[in-house]
C-alpha cells in the first residue's frame, strides 16, 4: 500500500456520509475521532496526507448548493496553501450531484477525486474496523488514483474511476454503486473555474431547480399540472422526456413555455432515460427550434443540475441564461 502515499500535500477532506458513521442507527462519528481511527487503518506513511473537516459536515441527502460551493471554497483556499490533490470523502445519496458542481466550478484547476461507502468503516461502537465493509478499500483506491489522474474532478467507487460530470448512482446497495464514463476515456475538458466567494454563497441559497419525470397522461394533464408552477416558478424547470427527449405537445404547451420565460423561469428539454443523449431527430421534436425551451447538452441529471447552478451563478437573468447556454 505504499504507493498510496507516493505524492506529499494530499488533502483528505471529510464531508460526512456513511463512511464516517457509527451506532445503531447511524450516526456521523464526531470529525476529530473519526480522523483518529482512520489515521490508524490507514499505511504509517500518513505524514502524506493531511485530513481536514469540510466546512459542512452532514449526511449527503442533505446537502444542498451552498454546502458544496463552500466545499470549493475551502478547497481553492487549500489551493493557496500549495495542496493541488484532493480526495474528498461524501455520502453517496448526492455524490454525482457534488462531483458535477466541483467539476463545473473547479474545471481544470486541481487533482479531484471523490468516493465514498456503501458500508461505515468502523463497527457500531466506533471502536474497530466493521466485519465487511467497502469503506477503506474505496478511500486507497482515491487515495492511489488521485496521484494518477489528470487534472479534474472523478468518483472512485468499487475500483472503478470516471469522470465526475458523468457519474451516475445506479444502485442503492449493490457495492457496484455507480455508472459514468472510465476515466482513461478522453471527454471534452471543463475548462472554466469559479473563484467562489461570499456573494456566490449567499446567491446559491436562492438558486431553486425543479426536475419533472413525465408521465404520459393526456396533454391537458400535462398543461394543467405545469400551469400549478407558473405562480411561482423555479429558476430551472427541468422536463424530463421519453426516448431521446421526446416531448407531445400543443398550442398552449408551447404558449406556457413562453410564459414560464416571461417569469424568469428557463424550461429545459432532457430525458429520463439515464444513459445516452437527447436528440431532435423526431418529427415530434420539431416544435423545439421555434419555442423558447433549451435543451440538455450534459451527461445526466446530476451534470444537468450543476449546469443550471453555474449558469445562476454566472449571470442573473433567463434572457443571459439562454444566451450563454452553448458556451
């Protein structure tokens, strides 16, 4: 295992998760114990990596946009301390979610690698390892990648790398927990990085994003269902079509896209289908190019979320929004 601590100044940043917890039910270990225990399972050369406490430390389902884009914050201030390699232990509910927003906001700047655990890595009284876990093998495995990888952000889960912007959960126990494209895969490099600041946190609490899965019910359903958000719409409205996002409509659908625009509110066309992209190849598709909806050009629903919370950040109006959505 020495390998896994070839390179010095690695930054080992603890947000919560499953991986930290303890009791019966499950808790979040307090941080300084948690790093205690860790520091002992880990290989003696540990002077290479030195753990930190995430400014937020809560269970996964709970986090939010501001509570990663402190994350960046803390790790762009790192940044200035001379640590370039991170690896970043995170409950896996909303990893793909964290590991989109980091890979959005940090682009090329620093070594990025996120894991987690389907299991704790300590017993239920915090004492000793657990009997079967996947929690200390998934932080080595980060640990060896994150000396490896090109400059990004990835999720390294069940000795598996991909890029962060395509991981997707795919499995809510299965140790095989995620899906995205293999890091050795060569994709269009994020190249933009966000200096985040306190005016970027006070706005992200704001930020409000809303994902419809479509059913197919009858477009009066559809329109009647929509109309109930239009008296107070999101800042993303985010359809998720069949196929390759296929969506039926009709005069007044199209009609309530303009006026969810006029509100503020940009309506974006996805899928619900996890893998694969959208495409207007369909004569269904056709009223797209005349309506004022975007389309989705990410790599899932987590990459699409973290698309809409830069472009909140960036600029501050639905017009800028769909301006800028090619960039």
């Amino acid at each position: 295992m020495a390998a896994f601590f070839m390179m010095k100044n690695i930054a080992l940043i603890y947000i919560g998760g499953t991986f930290g917890c303890v009791g019966d039910p499950l808790a979040p270990m307090p941080a300084e114990s948690f790093f205690i225990k860790l520091k002992d399972l880990l290989h003696e050369d540990t002077h290479s990596v030195e753990c930190f406490c995430a400014p937020v430390i809560k269970d996964s389902s709970a986090c939010t946009a501001p509570d990663w884009l402190a994350l960046i914050q803390f790790i762009q201030q790192l940044q200035a301390q001379d640590y370039q390699r991170f690896v970043i232990i995170h409950g896996t509910d909303t990893m793909s979610y964290a590991c989109a927003v980091l890979a959005h906001l940090l682009g090329q700047s620093a070594y990025v690698v996120l894991t987690g655990s389907q299991y704790p890595l300590l017993n239920a009284a915090g004492k000793q390892p657990r009997e079967f876990s996947d929690a200390l093998d998934n932080l080595c495995f980060a640990l060896d990648s994150v000396q490896q990888v090109e400059m990004g952000v990835y999720l390294a889960f069940n000795q598996e790398l991909v890029h962060g912007r395509t991981a997707l959960k795919q499995h809510t126990t299965e140790l095989k927990a995620f899906a995205g494209i293999d890091a050795e895969v060569k994709i269009p490099p994020q190249l933009y990085t966000h200096t985040i600041t306190a005016k970027d946190l006070i706005k992200a609490q704001q930020f409000n994003c809303l994902s419809i899965m479509m059913q197919p019910v009858g477009l009066d359903q559809q329109l009647h269902n929509l109309k109930q958000l239009l008296a107070s719409p999101p800042n993303f409205l985010i359809l998720q079509g069949f196929g390759t996002g296929n969506l039926a409509v009709n005069p007044d659908l199209i009609q309530l896209f303009d006026d969810f625009y006029n509100a503020g509110c940009a309506v974006v066309l996805t899928t619900q289908v996890p893998f694969g992209s959208t495409d207007q190849r369909y004569a269904i598709a056709e009223w797209v190019q005349d309506c004022r909806i975007l389309l989705n050009d990410a790599y899932g629903h987590a990459d699409l979320y973290a698309k809409a919370l830069k472009m909140y950040l960036q600029y501050d109006s639905v017009e800028q929004w769909h301006h800028h959505w090619s960039d």
